[in-house]
C-alpha cells in the first residue's frame, strides 16, 4: 500500500470512530429523562449556550496549539476529551458537572481542525483532493452508523437512552488509543516550515591538487518571515481579495445557522412532541447524513467548472432562502413527522450549500492558507452563532421558546438569502454599466 493511501486510511479510520455517537440524538431526551433532575428551560438557558461560547473562545487558541505542536496531540486530544464528556455524562448529574461538560465539548468540536489539517502535512499536494473526500466520507460513514444504531437499539429495545451513552464512551476511548497510532508530523505551515536551503557548489583553488579540496559548501537560507509574520501575510492576502470576503461571510453565515439549528433542535422535537412513542432521531440523523453526502457529492460535480460564480451566487441565495422555509416547516407544524422532513430537507441544502461556499473560498486563495482561511471562518460564524444565542435563546435577550427561536432561525436564513440576491443583483448591473461604458468607448 502506498504510504499516502496508508495515513489516509489511519485518519479516515479515526474520524470514522469518532463519530459514531449513537447518543447524541437523543442526549436532550436523555438529559430531561429520569436519570437527570433539569428542566428544559436550564438545559436551553444555562448548560447548551456554555458549549457555543467555550467553542468560540477556544478555537482562536486551538488553531495555533495545532500547528506549533504539530497535529498529532491535539488528534489524541480529541478523543480525550469525547472520554471526559461522556463519562461525566454517564456518572454525574448536577447542573453544574454539565456546564463543565459543555466546556469540554467546545474542545472537542474546535480541536477538530486537527483533524482536517493533519493530512495535509503527511501527504503530496498532488493527493489533497483524494485525502479530503477520504475523511470526509468516513465522518459521513461513522454518523449513518451512528444514526442507524442508535434507532436500531432503541426501537428493539435492547437499550434505553442513557445505555447509548456507554457505547459512545466506548467508541471515544477506541478513537483515542486509536489517534497514538498516527504517524507524527514533522512540519507544520507556520511554526515548523521546511528551511529552503541553496547551497553552492565545492571549488578547486588554483595550484591546489585533487584531493586538496576547499570545502565551500555553504547553506544560504532566504529570509522568511516569522511564524506570526506569516499567518497575518496569508491572512492580508486572503482577506483583501473581495471574493474571498464574498464566499468566506456567506460561509461563517450559513455555519451559524446550521450549528444553532442542529443544536438545538431536540429541545423542539420535545416541545412538538412532549412524550413519543418511539423517537425517531436517530432515523432522521442517518437520512440527513446521507442527503447532505449525497448533496455535496452532487455540488462537487455540479461546480466544477460548470457554474460560474456569480451564478453559484445567485443559486446560494435561493437555496438560502429556501432553508429558512425548511426550518419553518419545523417549527411552524404540530407534526413531528412534518417537523423531521423539514430538518431532513434543510440539511441536505445546507450539505450542497457549504460545499459550494468551501469550494469558492478555496478557489479564490493564491497561498496554501485553507487551514487559517478556514479557521477565521468558522471563527467569524461561531460569533454570529453566539449572537444568535444571547439574542434569541438566554435572558440577556429576548428568551424565546423553541418554537420563536426557529422561527427567528428561519427568518435568518431567508435575511440572508434576501441580501446575497441584492448583492448579486447590483453587481451584475455594475458589470453590466461597466461593459456598456467599454463598448461606447471603443465605439468613440
């Protein structure tokens, strides 16, 4: 097996591993059960919104710890902390003990940039499109086994909600002995770059005899600048070329959206439907992962030199719009049933939207920065998805309920959508003007 193919398949293996999480579908009917004394106004208030801000905060931190100490540890890291999360899911049971669990877990979610930049370091460039569809599909694979598992054990009922949560707790300590068996890096972009070195050549002195050699071989390393001196020169270069601006506020935009809908959407099943007979979220997460798979596959092929981007604009606007109806159908109906398709339907547009948005972004940097590109991204969205919450969710806002939290979140979208139209409306009667004016001038 080629050495690439090999450290994908170690990755992939991890990432597959990771997200096999049967629980997490059901952790809000888990923590409102019998086995935990919380109501639903302190899961929504005090102990969810802890998970977004310590997300938020660490991330910054994250990224950089990532590079200078090289991928691997934060990839252990991860597992680590999955272990910690669901064992003080399992033996505790104060309110407090779930806030610090909260906090944990925004370690586990930002130290997955880990994850998605190790493979870049190990592999030839000429591989990154294969190892990025390698990882990506083994998260998809671990999520639909996770969802098919998590409906299967409790629909036979082989396990209830809380003995989900040992399977998990097995599945993170897999996935952490599992990440020391990873390769270690040897570079990074920013804190350990490859030394260019030009070295020049021996020379023979006159009257010198053959074996009387002068060794001359000197190293002559160009300047480069510092670890922070590149990370704020990929940053300017990014960030000044409006395209990128385009894609990169749409993208933390959309991420926003999906991460406060998919957070706290369970909150709303319960509310809609108080006491099911069967709870079918784990069915739900298994279709949606293979829509949104399904979907980014098709924007894949879709985009590749088929749209052009302002066209990709245009149809980011629409479909935009079109999710905010989604998550309207969700709150909006009495049906659970109706509720699960809406949320189904919505992360299936969000999977093709995002990747369109990822692919933009990607296209339009000039240096290999995806990594930081990427981070400030989900830097910025996370800032509107903690927005959002102290607006809409805690009582330094409005405190809605989850029916007028989606309701807003539904508004959101369609906001957005709306504003992208306008911007792609007025840019093209720019160009438009611009070509006019050309073509008179030509004429003259």
């Amino acid at each position: 097996m080629k050495e690439w193919l090999k450290i994908s398949c170690l990755l992939c293996v991890f990432g597959c591993i990771r997200e096999i999480r049967p629980s997490e579908p059901y952790v809000t009917e888990y923590l409102l059960g019998p086995w935990r004394n919380i109501t639903e106004q302190q899961l929504t208030h005090d102990v969810y919104p802890v998970g977004t801000y310590s997300y938020l905060v660490q991330l910054v931190f994250v990224f950089l710890i990532t590079d200078f100490l090289r991928y691997k540890p934060l990839i252990i890291t991860i597992g680590a902390t999955g272990v910690i999360i669901w064992s003080m899911l399992v033996w505790t049971t104060s309110v407090l003990s779930l806030q610090v669990l909260e906090f944990f877990y925004g370690t586990y979610m930002a130290a997955e940039v880990a994850y998605y930049t190790y493979i870049y370091a190990k592999v030839d460039k000429k591989y990154y499109p294969r190892v990025t569809s390698h990882t990506r599909a083994a998260m998809f694979a671990g999520k639909l086994l996770s969802g098919i598992t998590s409906q299967l054990m409790l629909n036979l009922e082989l396990m209830n909600y809380k003995q989900l949560n040992y399977i998990t707790l097995g599945t993170q300590i897999i996935a952490m002995l599992w990440a020391f068996c990873l390769p270690g890096v040897d570079r990074s972009l920013y804190f350990h770059r490859e030394q260019l070195a030009i070295t020049e050549p021996q020379t023979q002195l006159p009257g010198e005899g053959n074996l009387e050699v002068v060794d001359r071989q000197q190293e002559v390393t160009p300047k480069q600048p510092g670890a922070l001196g590149l990370l704020w020169l990929h940053f300017r270069n990014a960030y000044t070329n409006p395209r990128v601006v385009q894609w990169s506020l749409w993208y933390a935009i959309g991420l926003a959206g999906y991460l406060q809908v998919t957070y706290y959407v369970q909150v709303l099943w319960k509310v809609i439907e108080p006491e099911p007979l069967i709870a079918w979220n784990g069915a739900v997460d298994a279709v949606l992962t293979a829509l949104a798979a399904l979907c980014a596959l098709a924007a894949g092929y879709l985009h590749t030199g088929r749209l052009r981007p302002r066209t990709s604009l245009l149809t980011l606007a629409l479909l935009s719009a079109v999710e905010g109806g989604c998550v309207l159908i969700c709150c909006w109906t009495h049906d659970i049933y109706w509720s699960y398709a809406g949320f189904v339907l919505f992360g299936a547009l969000y999977g093709f939207t995002i990747t369109v948005a990822s692919a933009e972004v990607a296209r339009n940097l000039e240096e290999e920065s995806f990594g930081l590109v990427f981070g400030v991204n989900t830097f910025v969205a996370l800032i509107f998805q903690s927005l959002l919450t102290m607006i809409f969710v805690t009582d330094t806002g409005f405190e809605l309920d989850p029916v007028g939290q989606y309701t807003a979140y539904a508004f959101y979208f369609i906001g957005a959508g709306v504003l992208y139209l306008i911007s792609v409306l007025i840019e093209y009667f720019m160009c438009r003007d611009t070509d006019v004016e050309k073509l008179e001038n030509s004429l003259d």
